[in-house]
C-alpha cells in the first residue's frame, strides 16, 4: 500500500513538473533611452512611438518627429498598423486624426452620431470604430466616408483591446476574450487569467502581467509559460515578430523571444 501511494505521488509530482514550462528571452544589447509616461509600441519599421503631455512621439533611429493638437484634448489611443496611415483617436471630442509616415495630418474624422472609444484600421481603407452608445462594433470607409454598423450589441465592458486589418478583439469585464470579424462574425469566448497588463498578440495567444511575472498563454491550449530573463520592474511591454519591448520609464529594452 505504502509502494503504490509512493508510486502515485512520484507520478503526480512529475506530470507537474513537466507541465511547468519556460520561456527564456535572450536580451539585445542595446536599450534605447526615452522620457515619457505613455510607451505606445513598434511599427514594422521598427519606429518607437511614445506620447507626452498629449504629443504624439515618433522616434526612428536618433530622429525624433511629434504631433500635436492640443485643442481636441487627451490622446485615447493610437493605432500604427500601417505606418503611412496613422490614427489618433480623441474621445473627448469623437474625432479621429489621421497622419502620414512623418505625422502630418492628412485627414480628420469627426463623428456626429457615433460615440467613438475604440479605433483601428481595418483592410480595403476602413476604420474599425466601437460606438459606446449602441455597444456595436462598426466600419467606417475613409474614401465613401460612411459608416456600417457589422455586429450585434455587446455585452459588458471592454477592459482592452487589439485590432488588426482582418479582426476587432476585446477582452471583456468577466475576463473573456472575443474575436470579430470584418463581415460581423463573432467567436465564442476564451477566458483570459486574472493581469494587470495584457497584449492580445492573436485570437488565442496572449502576453501578460502578474505580480511582475510577465507570461505567454496559449488559450486554445490553456497552457500559460513564464518568460524568463527579463526584467522584473517594468512599466509596459510591447511584443511583435518574436522582440519583446519592455519599458522601464527611462529606457526601452528589447529581448528577442521565440513563442511556441
């Protein structure tokens, strides 16, 4: 009786340990200094964008180049998925203003019926744009200047967000994420891990926050792995095609990561 709960305990013990998997990130050696409170991300071009005071900051290499607008408020977000085509979203005034590659402003959207608290661009020149006021997930076309409502109300609030040119993504107050496409189409629920910061990388791969741990989970597996060798004080992090950007307040430091 003794041998087999031995024999029990020995296997238990295993399958956790195996179970408890690693990320190891491996530090490229070179940190960037910025001075800012808000560390937005990284284009594809590899330009650091950050935001000061409500001045948008684009730094690229040792140039540094800036928007600002001060009469439409506070910056709610910023979206840089095609770098020729920035949108800034000012909520306070449901105005969105959208800048070239070296922040020019070249067009300005202001909604008149919509309440506008989330933005992104969207493919075929579209602007993905929840309406606080309806709870609908909508597009707005830059060159018919129209606007579509595509999905149902949805409910709860947003906690976060992520928009690519093919999908809208939230995570939700009870803590689940969902996916909707441009054609309105809205997948069912995958429940995230209690965070304090979170990057939705794609509809089933998240990086996270915990107690200055940060994670990778795969949702459809539900399987979370610790990324290791990175530094543990940190204000925000950003992760695109396997660098990890973390950001310490004075100093961006990147770490290269290979996610399973």
């Amino acid at each position: 009786m003794k041998k087999n709960f031995l024999l029990l305990f020995v296997l238990l013990f295993a399958t956790t340990f195996s179970q408890t998997k690693n990320i190891f990130a491996t530090l490229i050696p070179s940190a960037t200094p910025i001075e800012t409170n808000r560390f937005l991300g990284i284009d594809t071009f590899g330009s650091i964008f950050y935001s000061n005071e409500n001045i948008l900051y684009r730094k690229t290499g040792n140039q540094i180049l800036e928007y600002k607008n001060l009469t439409l408020g506070n910056i709610t977000s910023v979206d840089f998925i095609n770098p020729l085509y920035i949108l800034i979203l000012y909520e306070q005034y449901n105005t969105i203003i959208a800048l070239d590659n070296q922040l020019n402003e070249v067009q300005k959207i202001t909604f008149a019926e919509q309440n506008s608290s989330t933005i992104g661009m969207a493919s075929q020149n579209r602007i993905w744009v929840f309406d606080q006021i309806t709870q609908q997930i909508g597009l707005y076309d830059i060159n018919k200047k129209t606007y579509e409502i595509i999905s149902q109300p949805i409910i709860g609030a947003i906690k976060c967000f992520n928009t690519n040119l093919n999908y809208f993504q939230w995570i939700d107050s009870e803590n689940n994420l969902y996916t909707c496409s441009i054609f309105g189409k809205i997948s069912s629920p995958k429940k995230v891990p209690d965070f304090e910061k979170i990057q939705i990388v794609f509809s089933n791969v998240i990086i996270y926050s915990k107690e200055e741990h940060l994670y990778f989970r795969d949702l459809d597996k539900e399987i979370s792995y610790e990324i290791k060798n990175v530094k543990k004080s940190f204000d925000s992090f950003f992760y695109k095609d396997q660098i990890l950007s973390i950001f310490t307040n004075q100093e961006l430091m990147n770490y290269k990561i290979i996610i399973p």
